[in-house]
C-alpha cells in the first residue's frame, strides 16, 4: 500500500501532466520569457580596465550604449566588498572575473543574472567608492586613504557631484523609520546621508546590531522606539553615538531571520517571522521547517521512498548503488526533511549536500570516500607547484611572524606553512617572503590583512584638584601694673604695717610698652608687674601676629598704672591647586608621565659613612589603556601627587597623595577616580583657675582660640581615542 499526499497540493497540474499538456506550456513559457529578456536586455559591458592614480584605483566599465542613470552599489565590510547593479545589461566581456592587483582592490567579478549584471569588487579592507558616467563609460574610483572618495573623470580630474557635501564634519543620519510588511515582517529604514557610508550589520545573539562607520546622529534621532504594537518580530529600536559612529541594536522577539540591502542612500534591514507549526502527533518536530507530508509504505524499497520524497520537494537525490532493503512506516503530518532524517537513521545512511542535490549512500561509503579524497589532495599537494609572494607589512614588525612560520627554533608543528613551505624575513624593508602553495599563501595573505593594522591611540588626561578652607580666631589678654615712685624719690610700694611693704615687680617687657608710659631708653624700661599673661597666638595660615589695643588706669600723680591689653586675631583663607598631566600611548601600551623634584638626604652605610640619597616628590601619572569592540576604553592608571613637606631632623618629609584603580570609561568621557575629604574643627581655652570662670571679668584672665580646616582632594580623568582631527593643544 503506497499514499503520497501534498498539502495544499494543487490537483489541476496533475492532470494537465496526464495529458501531456505540462512540456507545451513550459516550453511556450519558456520562448516567452527568453524573447522578453532580449527585449529588456539592451545594454552590454564590454571590457572593464583599471589603473592606479596615487592611492586611489580608477576602475573604467565601457558598456555598448550610454547609460541613463548611474548603477545602484552598496558595500560590505566583512568580507570587503564593493558591488555594482547594472540593470538591463549583459556581460558582453567573455569571462565571469578579471584580476586587477592594484592597491587594495584585488579582482573583479561579474556575474549576470536574469537582466541584470552585477560587478563585485573584492578588497583587501572596506574602502569607499564614487562613480560617475562619461558617455559610454562608468569610472569608478576607489579611495585608497580610507576616506570619503571623490570621482574622477576619464582624464583624472576630479568631478564635483552635485549632491556632495561640502561640510567637513561628519555626515549625519537623515531619519530612522519602521514599517510593517504584508507579510507580518518589521522592516527598518534609515536614510543614509551618502552612499558611500559604511555599514556593519551583524547578529549578537538574539539582537541585530548596525553600526554606521564615522557618522553622527541627530539629537531628534537619539531614542529608543517600541514598535511592539505592529505586530512584527521587532520589540524595540535603539539608536545611540558611540564615538565616531552611531551604533543601533534591534531587539526581536521569537523565531525570525533577518536581511540588509542598501539601495542608493537607503539602508532597510527586514525582520521576518519564522512560523513553525509544531506536530501534534509526533513529537521532536523542531528544527524541521520543510513541508509536511504523510507517508504510508508496508515493505517499500528504501530507493524507491528516497525517489517519492524526491518528487515531493522537487530536490534532485542521487542514490549510491549500495542502498538497498526495505522500509515498513507510517508517517503522517511529518516534515519531509525529518521524513528524510528518519529514513536515513533506520538504514544507516548519510547525505552530502551541494546545492540543491543530494548525494545518499551508507556511512562508511561516505567516510570512505571523503577520506580518500582527502589523500589525493595531500598527494597533490606534494606535486603542486610552489609559488613565491612578497607581503610588505606597515605597522607590524617582521620578526613578529617568526613564530607564526616557525623560524629560528620554533614551533614547527604549529607553524602555517606547509612541509614545502618556507618564510624568510627581511626587517631592513620589513617585508616577508614567503614561497608555498597558493592556498597558503592566501591564508597568509589573510592573516596579514587582521593584523597588519594600525594601532588606535589614546589621549589620556587628568585633573587633579586640590582645595583647601581654613578659618580661625583667637582671643586674649594682659593685665600688669607699674610703679614709678621709687624711680622719682618714693617709696615703692604699699605699707602693710611699720616698715614692712608690698611692692609689685615682674618682667621688663610689659603692658605698659603700649601705652609708653614704662619707656626710659631705647633698649629699657621700667618693671612692669603682670598680673595676668594670656595673649593670643598666632594662626596656622595667617599672613601675621594678633592685633593688639592696650588701656592704662594712673593716678593723679601719674606715678602709678594699672595696664590691660587685649590682642585677638581671626583669619580666613581657601587654596585651590590644578594639575593636569596629560599624555598619549597607543592601545594596551603603558605610558609615564612625571614632574617635580628629588630630595637629596643622608644616609648611613654599613661602614659608617654617610652617602647622599634623593627620594622623589614628582606629580606622576602611569596609565596602560585598552580600547574595547564597543568603543569604550579600560584604563590600568596609577596617579601619584607628591609635595615637599615639613622639615624633620632625618630630612624634609613628604606628603603622598596617591590613587591606584582599574576603570573603564566611554570615549570622550570623564570619570572621578577618587575623593579624600578631611575636616578638622578644633577649640582651646587657657585661664586661669577661679578668675577665669567669674562672669565676665572672667574674659580678663583666659585666652581662648578656634579653628576649622577643611581639605578636599578629587582626581578627575578623561580617555579620547585619538582621531586625525584629534591632536594635543
């Protein structure tokens, strides 16, 4: 019992096939269509040539008759290609490819499909291209300098293009927009400002991420858009600036699959869903996306299944002789490549696909085969003939492929070049030799164009900022008395009882020198008894001594004084110190940069003698930065702020201040490394016992003083990924 069903098969073919209808109509479709590709295809390339004009590669494409409009091109970055559709053309020239060599640009392809020629350029790197028509031919010039191409006409000269820009900033996104298609798929429209701006769209997981290579966006533009009530895969949208270029990440939701075309200026990248109906019947059914069908067979030949599911989905199936038995299943509602899978589990077979055929035969005969496929290469590879290329490296070094090609004692087994294969290096030109097969040589061709790359720079800069508050004041006092009968012919003195006195004596330098009334000489005076001796002192930070205002009591004689003088001092002051080392490596290099001085001082050697030391107290900072695939950059900095201190009896002491931290910050931002707050508040009082605590003549006989010092230290640093329009100033 044999039963083939098709869903949604159509009926009708099967009986126009019957009768014998089927060839006729596919042959008269098939005249119809030939004679209307003649009629559309009125255009012919006839010979493409290039030649080299200092960086740039003139490419001229002479066609039959004269174009109305330019091709549509667009490039890609990985691998780089640049591509150009000529429609209603034919490949007139007689060869499918043509090799250039020149630059960077390596080959042309041309291939025609249906009315339409595309040409495809291969590069060594993603370059920019410019195209213009002059009469018969298109003279496409590719920008060797890795900057925005400017066309040129047949004879060299530069063509202004009318929609050119005449701006030298970047060029910036025009609109961002999403639209749904019929079929349920989210499509997202961003309208380039040129068409020679590079684009990388890529999958990370389950996100689609385009970066628009040295373009800005508009701050209208900057915005995350939910898009989830249209109905698509697509959930949200967003568009941000990543240093130089503009970066987006779409976010799809369930089973979708994704493409990009770039028509002119306009880039549409297409989200669209994958619907996969699960079997209700047969579990295990995802991953199986073909069509179902239900199969039925009692003790069917296995090549004669293979040839129904051939007929059902139209493959083309060849079966080695080897296969053979027979098959009892029932299937039914089954995808035809899980049918196909479960087939050729039951009987040991295995397939090879190449395009749409499938070659099925039994595993061992596949392994077999492979592997003595695999020893005919290996034996031709030993008859191939070598060949010899010359690579010149621009930023590498050429002793860094000595491992790679296992020189010098190296690594043989892990070297890239085969056993016939040799290397050698020339480090004066720093240029590599290598003679090998062309598959190898094409490998190091390739290894070469990774990492044979310039190295980014980073200009790394830091404030440090020091600022201090001080404030204080202090308050005190003197009180003395003077007697100046004895000096005039008196007794000294106060009489106690008979001859006995009491007579106040004290220093030479009293209250009195204020008033003057005490002063004999230039260098005497008269004895001044204290009573009380607490004047203000002196302020850390003020620029001088406490003021003073002295008041003297005398008698009608003015032979006696009772002196009191009150000195007080308050002071205000705030610093603030900015240094700001700055300094340029280039990526995952360590720099240093360093100023300041170096303290000499003694010390003693182990015989005694004293020999002479110096110590730095330098501003320094050591910083090794590594740029990330998303344009941030990790900083390993280690920043050190040394002053001259206070003088010690081993030396001058230094003050360290010090930050040591691994950090990762955006291009052109700035991040605070560290702080260090300090505040110290402190208030003194000195009287003396009883006096000084009475209610306000109490303030004769004390001094007291208050202070508050407030010092803040912030290290502020700012990564800028260097750029030909980003130099030190």
């Amino acid at each position: 019992m044999i039963a083939l069903r098709k869903h949604n098969g159509n009926q009708d073919a099967r009986k126009l096939w019957s009768l014998g209808l089927v060839p006729r109509i596919l042959v008269f479709i098939g005249f119809s269509l030939i004679g209307s590709s003649v009629v559309a295809q009125e255009n012919v390339i006839e010979s493409i040539s290039a030649n080299q004009q200092g960086s740039n590669v003139i490419v001229k494409v002479l066609l039959k008759n004269p174009l109305v409009k330019p091709p549509i091109g667009f490039s890609i970055n990985s691998p780089a290609r640049i591509a150009l559709d000529f429609s209603a053309t034919t490949n007139g020239t007689g060869k499918s490819g043509q090799e250039i060599n020149l630059g960077d640009v390596r080959n042309v392809n041309v291939v025609q499909a249906g009315e339409r020629s595309r040409l495809v350029f291969n590069l060594s790197r993603p370059l920019n291209y410019a195209t213009v028509i002059e009469d018969r031919a298109v003279i496409v010039t590719i920008d060797g300098s890795g900057g925005v191409a400017t066309a040129v006409n047949s004879s060299g000269l530069p063509v202004v293009q009318p929609v050119a820009s005449t701006n030298s900033t970047p060029l910036a996104l025009r609109d961002i927009d999403f639209r749904r298609g019929v079929n349920g798929e989210g499509r997202i429209v961003i309208d380039l400002p040129s068409s020679q701006v590079g684009v990388d769209v890529r999958q990370q997981g389950q996100t689609i991420v385009v970066d628009f290579l040295k373009t800005t966006l508009p701050a209208v533009l900057r915005r995350r858009l939910d898009v989830t009530d249209f109905g698509t895969p697509v959930s949200t949208i967003t568009t941000s600036p990543q240093g130089e270029n503009v970066h987006m990440v779409i976010e799809p939701k369930g089973l979708w699959e994704h493409s990009a075309y770039q028509s002119d200026t306009q880039l549409v990248i297409e989200v669209k869903p994958i619907k996969e109906e699960l079997n209700k019947l047969t579990q295990g059914t995802q991953g199986y996306r073909g069509d179902k069908l239900s199969l039925n067979f009692q003790s069917v030949e296995v090549r004669a299944l293979l040839q129904v599911i051939a007929d059902f989905t139209g493959l083309n199936i060849i079966t080695s002789d080897t296969v053979s038995g027979n098959l009892t299943l029932r299937l039914k509602d089954v995808p035809w490549d899980q049918a196909l899978d479960i087939v050729m589990q039951a009987k040991g077979l295995d397939m090879r696909k190449n395009g749409t055929v499938l070659w099925i035969a039994p595993k061992d005969e596949l392994l077999t085969k492979e592997k003595l496929e695999l020893e005919q290469k290996a034996q031709i590879a030993e008859l191939e003939p070598l060949k010899t290329e010359i690579f010149q490296l621009n930023y590498q070094k050429a002793e860094a492929f000595k491992l790679v090609f296992g020189l010098d004692g190296g690594d043989t087994k892990n070297r890239m070049l085969s056993k016939r294969g040799s290397a050698t290096i020339d480090p004066r030109t720093n240029k590599l030799i290598v003679t090998d097969l062309a598959s190898k040589l094409e490998e190091v061709r390739k290894l070469i164009q990774v990492t044979d790359i310039a190295t980014k720079q980073v200009l790394i800069e830091a404030r440090i900022v020091e600022a201090d508050d001080t404030f204080g004041k202090t308050l005190g006092a003197k009180l003395g008395f003077t007697d100046l009968r004895g000096i005039r012919g008196g007794d000294v003195g106060y009489q106690v009882s008979g001859n006995e006195r009491v007579a106040f004596t004290g220093n030479y330098l009293g209250v009195g020198e204020q008033t003057g009334q005490t002063k004999v000489g230039e260098a005497s005076y008269v004895p001044n008894a204290q009573f009380v001796s607490l004047p203000a002192s002196n302020i850390t930070g003020a620029l001088g001594s406490p003021g003073a205002i002295a008041v003297s009591l005398f008698s009608a004689a003015a032979n006696r004084f009772l002196n009191l003088e009150l000195s007080a001092l308050e002071a205000d002051g705030k610093g603030k110190i900015i240094s700001s080392p700055r300094v340029v490596t280039a990526d995952q290099q360590a720099a240093l940069i360093e100023a300041g001085e170096e303290i000499p001082y003694l010390k003693q050697t182990s015989s005694g003698a004293n020999s002479v030391e110096f110590k730095k107290a330098n501003l320094s900072m050591n910083v090794t930065p590594q740029i990330t695939p998303d344009g941030n950059v990790i900083l390993l900095v280690d920043v050190n702020k040394d002053s001259r201190g206070t003088i010690t009896p081993y030396g001058f002491a230094i003050n360290t201040k010090h930050v040591k931290t691994n950090v990762q910050v955006e291009n052109g931002g700035t991040v605070v490394l560290g702080g260090i707050y300090l505040q110290s508040e402190n208030d003194a009082e000195t009287r003396i016992p009883f006096l000084g605590n009475l209610p306000f003549v109490g303030n004769l006989f004390k001094t007291s003083s208050r202070g508050k010092v407030r010092s803040e230290l912030l290290i502020f640093i700012t990564p800028k990924i260097m750029t030909d329009r980003l130099s030190i100033h």
